[in-house]
C-alpha cells in the first residue's frame, strides 16, 4: 500500500477522533475527552490497515484489547468517590 494513502488515513482518523473528542470536552463527560478518543481512533485505523495484510484476527484483538481497557477504566471508576458535578 502506498505510504501517502495510509497517512491520509491516519490523518482522517485523528482528525475525526479530535473532533469527538472536542465535542465531548464540550459537553464535559466525564468518561473521555480530547486525548481518548484520537487515540481510539488511530488504534482502530492501524488496526484495521494492519488488517487488511494479515487477517482479520488483528482486528479482534484489537476490539479485544478496547474492551479491555473499557472495563479496566469502569472497575477503577467504580472505587473512586462520585464526582461532584460543577
């Protein structure tokens, strides 16, 4: 694949994942904000592109891995004390 093709789509995807990000800053949620979603983002793209070359058993762990970290976040959520909301 040709070099500029992927970084094009890297650049969309972070692009589009700051742009959710921004949004969700916006509407303060507490959950995740400007840095976690290009991040998501380019994981899932880089997963996806690596997909493409060896299967989509890349792909599932990738989603593995998401859902991971998603239930990881939850569980160290759940001993903080609630957030008082400003």
């Amino acid at each position: 694949m040709d070099p500029l093709v992927t970084f094009q789509k890297l650049g969309i995807a972070l692009g589009l994942g700051l742009l959710v990000g921004l949004q969700r800053e916006y509407a303060v949620s507490p959950l995740a904000g400007i840095r976690t979603f290009p991040v998501i983002t380019v994981f899932g793209t880089v997963c996806g592109l690596l997909g493409q070359q060896f299967g989509g058993w890349v792909v599932g762990m990738g989603v593995a891995a998401l859902a991971a970290l998603v239930v990881v976040g939850n569980v160290a959520k759940m001993g903080r004390a609630p957030a008082i909301p400003v």
